[in-house]
C-alpha cells in the first residue's frame, strides 16, 4: 500500500479488439556514422551492447539518421574513415544483429545524387544508383535474413531546405530518383525487391509519405516509413511535465498514416521516433518522464495502427537515447530504456479497449493485451502526488495475477521524480550495462472471479498479468 493520498477508481477491460502489437514493434535506431566510429559500437563480440539488445526481445535495428546521406559507399576502403561506408563497417554491423537475434532496416545516400551533395572538408559525399546497388548488394550478402529492409534516403520532406540547401526539392524530384535507385537496386539483387521501404519522412504525412506510398504502390514498396518526435528540443516548452501529457499531434498523424497506408494496402512503421528532436531535451528526454511517456506513446503507436517504432539514439549526451554508450562500450540503461522493456514484457497480441472512471481529473492511462498465455494490463499513472486504488474489472474470470512496478528513487528522496535522470527501477531492479536484470518476485494479487483491486502510486506504471 503506497503512502499518501489514495483515489479510488476502476478499470473495465473488455474483449472487444482496439488493435495489435505484433513481433519487433519496439525497435532501436542509430546514426549511420556510427558504423564507421572507432572504436566499433556494432560488432560481434561487444557483449554488453548485444545483451542489451537482446534484454527487449527479438526487434528490428534501424541504421539511418541524417548521416546516411553524408557518406559514400567505398568497396576499395579499409573502414572507420569518416564520409564512408567501407565492406569491414558492413561486416562489424552484419556480425552485430546475427549475435543479438536482430535485423536491420539499412539506410543508404540518396540525397548525394542531387545538385548540392553533403561536403564538409575532404568529404563530398556524392553518391548514384549504382553505388547504392553496390551497396546493398554487399549488405545483403553479409546480412541475408538478418536484414529486414532498406530505406533510400533519409528525411526527404526536408532536402533543399534543412538539408543540401539552395536546390529544388519537391516529391516528384525524389520520387524520379528514388525509381532510378530502386531500379538499380534490384536488378543486381533481385531478392532485395520485397525489402524496399520509404519514404523516412521527417513530418509531412499527408503531402509527402502518403502520395509517395500511392505514386510507389505496394508493387514497389513493402513498407511506408515516417519519422515522429514530440516537438524542438530547445523549445522552453520541451519539459519534463509537458512530455507526459497527451500528445494530439500524434493521435492525428497517426490517423492520417492509418487510412493512408490502409489505402494503398502497406502496414507502415515509425522508423525513427523520440521525445524532442535536435538530439533531445537535456534533463527531459534522459529524465524518468521519458521512461512514462514512451509507454503511453508505444501503445498509442500500435492502437493507431502502426506495425511498429524505432527508437533513435546513441551517445552519451543529456539528450535521448535508450542506451548510453561511449567509446563503443555501453554506459547504462537511460530511463526510457526501462519504459521500452516494461512494454516488450507486456508482450505481443490483441488490444483489448480499456475505460478508466472515477479519475477525477488525474492523468492517468490504461492498456489490455490478450497474448498468447493470458492478458496483461499496464496502468501509467504519471500523477506527480496522488496513488491509485484501482478496481479492475477483466473480460474473463482469473484464477491468478500478479503485479511489476516501475518507479524511480533518487538517494535521499521521499518519492518518484519526473526530472530525475537515474534511479528508474523495474520491481526493484537496475538493469546491468550487459543487459542483465534480477527483479525482485512480482507482488501476488488475488482475484475474486473476474474482478481484482490493485495499486498503481503516483509516476510510477505497473503491469498485472493474469492467467
């Protein structure tokens, strides 16, 4: 029983289906220049990294950013030279997912074949079809069914504006180059053809990735990607209280992908997503209000239809990223990390509807997934003062249930902070720069037919599973 005030209110989960989370949904996303750092961050024998991986199940590792279009594929290099993608860089990724159970969504330079190429020094990073077919010929060899696509290009709303500036860009401009690019692409590995994804659109879901998606057909493309953060970084309003609030923006567009996909008959995908762009909010997006959110935003995703997210980061900055890391060894497991794993132990199935009453106002949300061996429910009280006595009534009758709390503790606090940037547990446990994780034995609930009562305390989410 948590100390403090205590609100009573219920629960109703039904049996009518609101949705699916499906194998991979919560994935990892990086850089593509983190391929050729030195040390290696992706190898096969960097234990640590693979455990850490593998601690959130079998997903999809999502190799982009805006790097992919500021580097040019070398088959003659000898690897970690910055503005290249060298055979030995594409080995130590291949190596990387094969060990860690992943696959990997691999991104390549589109933008250098236009009039303005990425140049920073020495490097002019032009690229053509042909390089790029080199490319994933090469990548597709080592990777073979580890690889589970390819994006050409990376954000391309944005061409001529944010990026390669003082050229023309406009949808017809990427999509005639992007068919050269496929078409190469394909003629020299023809078992590629069924792994073409895009757009990696950076926020222009209708103008841009859903007229792509009709311009490409399902003919030509096997997925639509688009990319989703909360809102600017630097913006004032990136804090820590805003983030844990309903997001609107995102409930719309993923409405709009929904139909949009729906429509030309793909499932589409959220290949690069987080809290605040420009590399996060410092104290907000590595604080325990980023383990909170992206529960709410990983069940929003799969409610709205999406197949599944990738999370980007990478680093060891005060920005975002679910796993830390410098020198290509692992730091730490970052707040977000724990909400990430808190939903992959939810597991995979149908969405049941959910409906909370007797709230009074409190920000509080509720999910059901009916899996394979039982239904799980996850309640994300982000609260800053008030618990939760919540009555739970299930669409079945239960014979057992038990409780996981995630919570956070700083030395010397009285209770759970959003701001915090450590502490984050897991039914009382840390998880391990390995990957390892020894929580303590779940709290044992005791269901009365088809009814149970449990606590959710403030900022903290909880997952019961019934059987």
């Amino acid at each position: 029983m948590p100390s403090g005030s205590i609100t009573q209110a219920s629960l109703t989960v039904t049996a009518t289906s609101a949705g699916t989370i499906g194998p991979a949904f919560a994935g990892l996303s990086y850089e593509k220049s983190t391929l050729y750092e030195n040390p290696y961050l992706f190898n096969g024998s960097n234990a640590n990294l693979i455990g850490m991986f593998k601690r959130l199940g079998t997903s999809v590792l999502r190799i982009g950013g805006n790097s992919v279009d500021r580097n040019t594929w070398t088959a003659s290099g000898s690897g970690q030279t910055e503005g290249q993608i060298a055979p030995a860089d594409v080995d130590a990724l291949a190596a990387f997912v094969k060990a860690a159970g992943w696959q990997c969504l691999y991104g390549i330079n589109l933008g250098g074949a236009g009039p303005s190429p990425y140049t920073s020094g020495s490097i002019v990073a032009t690229t053509t079809p042909a390089l790029a077919a080199a490319e994933i010929a090469y990548a597709y060899a080592q990777m073979g069914p580890s690889m589970f696509g390819f994006e050409i290009g990376n954000e391309c709303d944005l061409y001529g504006s944010s990026y390669f500036s003082g050229t023309t860009w406009s949808v017809s401009t990427f999509e005639s180059l992007w068919a050269q690019f496929r078409a190469a692409i394909v003629a020299q590995t023809p078992a590629v053809a069924a792994l073409c994804t895009g757009p990696a659109d950076a926020g222009n879901e209708s103008k841009w990735t859903v007229p792509f998606g009709q311009w490409a057909t399902k003919a030509n493309l096997s997925l639509l990607t688009q990319h989703y953060y909360r809102g600017n970084g630097q913006d004032a309003s990136s804090t820590a209280a805003n983030l844990v609030t309903a997001d609107a923006s995102l409930i719309s567009d993923l409405g709009t992908l929904d139909t949009g996909a729906e429509g030309i008959g793909l499932p589409y995908r959220l290949t690069e997503c987080n809290s605040y762009y420009n590399g996060g909010a410092s104290g907000v997006s590595n604080s325990y209000a980023s383990s909170l959110w992206v529960i709410d935003f990983l069940f929003d995703c799969a409610l709205g239809g999406c197949v599944g997210t990738n999370f980007h980061g990478g680093g060891n900055g005060t920005g975002y990223t679910p796993i830390a890391d410098s020198g290509g060894a692992v730091v730490e497991a970052r707040p977000e990390f724990y909400g990430i794993l808190l939903f992959t132990l939810a597991g995979t199935g149908t969405l049941y509807t959910t409906n909370l009453s007797g709230l009074g106002g409190l920000n509080v949300t509720a999910y059901a997934v009916k899996t394979a061996t039982g239904l799980n429910i996850v309640v994300v009280n982000k609260d800053s003062a008030e618990n939760l006595e919540l009555t739970i009534q299930l669409p079945q009758s239960a014979s057992s249930a038990t409780l996981l709390e995630m919570t956070q503790l700083s030395s010397g606090a009285s209770g759970p902070d959003l701001t915090a940037t450590s502490g984050v547990t897991l039914q009382g446990a840390s998880v391990n720069p390995d990957g390892s994780f020894s929580p303590s034995t779940a709290y044992t609930l005791s269901p009365s037919g088809s009814q149970l009562t449990c606590y959710a305390p403030a900022l903290s989410a909880v997952l019961i599973q019934v059987a």
